[in-house]
C-alpha cells in the first residue's frame, strides 16, 4: 500500500494488462532494453547492481509482461532478456497553467456542441498535463492505431504523393494544419490554433508522428520512427518532427 500520492512513475502496456513502474533499476532497466536486449552479466556491467540483485527485479519483470527472457543463441547457458511492453506515460509535475487553459478553453465554447467536439482532444491532452501525466508514447500509439484503421488509403504511388494524402486527411480531421516542411529528411509541422503548454503540445504533436509513421509504413513497407521533434511558438502550438525509415531489429 502506498503511503502516499506517486510522484514518480511510469505506466507500461502489457499483454497481462497495465503495469506501473516506480522502482528506480527497473526502470532503468527496462530504459536500456529499449536500445537492444541484453544478458544479466550486460546489465549487470551497465547498472552496477550485483547480479544476484538483478535477478530479483528480471523475474519479477519478466511474470509481470515488462520483459521476456530468451537463450543466448551464442551461448545457451546463459538467458537474453529483451523489452516486450509499451511505455504509455511518465509521471510529471502537475501544471496549474495546464490546469487554467483546459478550463478557460472548453469555457469559451461549451455551449456550442461541435465545437466543444472538435476541441476535445486538446482538453484531455491539457488536461493530462495538469494532473501530473506526460501522454506522448500513448499519443504516438493512438496515432498509428487511427492510421492503421484507415487500411492503407492513403498510400500513394510515391513517398511524396503518400504525405501528401495523409497531410491533407489530417487537416480536414481538425487536429491541426500539417505542412511539410521537407521532404530530405521528412520533416512535417503541425500548426493549432489553439494555445498549449510544451508537454500538451508534445503529446498533440506524438499523436501526429505515430499517424504518420504508420500510413508510411503502410504505404512502403518500411518502419518508420521520429528521430528528432521540437514545439515552438510563442503558444507552443508549432510541434515540428523528423521521420526517417530504420532498419528492423531481428527477433530472437
């Protein structure tokens, strides 16, 4: 039972349900297994934690979904441990700001059903800021959920043509004006209208990048990911990302 309020955290998806992670090496853990899969002498090394300690916290990791362990193919006497849940959200410090914009923006339109309809998703994204909850990987899965939904009617006979149709799909869904700023590397900007905190403009832009990803997949049968973003503007309601096509990592 916790004694008091958690402050610090952060929330994975598993195929056994949602797991909430506080504890510091675990945490730290699972933050290194997202780069590549590791044995117990490699986390060991990487941690400077015995061990006899790790063992605890990976089997743990292990029957609650977070990780999966799997035979060295290069050595079979020893086990490989790889990430196989999704980090949804990270614990932040509450935003009173966040707070007062959500309130203030459905206040100005609430008596008006469509638009209180359109302007939904920018009050609970404001709304997870000021309660203490970074959402952008959950974002960046909705995103490429919404994409993957479409069914590839959005490819195009070129990388080009393909931005092109989902940027024109996403202005007229109303979350927001996509341009493409290049397309060497692939750089789109999402423009609102709408003024955010840094945090709820971040999770509104991981939503867009996921959408993006995936209809480009769809269209290329590449995987691609966001390798750089930023949110400018005076409101924060400028959130500008890079996306570039990786290589998939081979499953053991």
């Amino acid at each position: 039972m916790n004694d008091g309020p958690l402050t610090d955290f952060e929330l994975y998806y598993t195929k056994n349900g949602l797991v909430q992670v506080s504890n510091d090496v675990r945490r730290r853990i699972l933050h290194e297994l997202s780069d590549k899969n590791l044995s117990l002498t490699d986390l060991s090394k990487i941690t400077g934690k015995a061990q006899s300690t790790l063992s605890v916290h990976l089997d743990k990791m292990v029957s609650e979904g977070l990780i999966a362990a799997h035979d060295d193919p290069d050595d079979s006497r020893r086990k490989v441990y790889s990430l196989v849940s999704v980090m949804l959200a990270h614990s932040k410090p509450p935003s009173d700001v966040a707070m007062t914009m959500a309130l203030n923006s459905l206040t100005e339109i609430a008596d008006d059903p469509v638009k209180t309809r359109d302007m939904l998703a920018r009050f609970l994204f404001l709304g997870f800021d000021a309660m203490g909850l970074s959402v952008g990987p959950m974002a960046s899965m909705l995103g490429s959920i919404h994409a993957m939904a479409l069914g590839g009617i959005l490819s195009g006979e070129t990388v080009e043509d393909t931005v092109a149709n989902a940027r024109d799909y996403y202005r007229k869904m109303g979350f927001g004006d996509a341009s493409v700023f290049s397309l060497k590397p692939l750089t789109i900007i999402i423009k609102d209208d709408v003024p955010f905190t840094e945090d709820s403009a971040k999770s509104l832009g991981f939503y867009a990048s996921g959408f993006f990803c995936k209809v480009l997949e769809d269209a290329t049968g590449k995987t691609y990911e966001m390798v750089s973003n930023e949110v400018f503007g005076s409101d924060y309601n400028y959130f500008r990302f890079v996306l570039e096509p990786v290589a998939k990592s081979p499953v053991l």
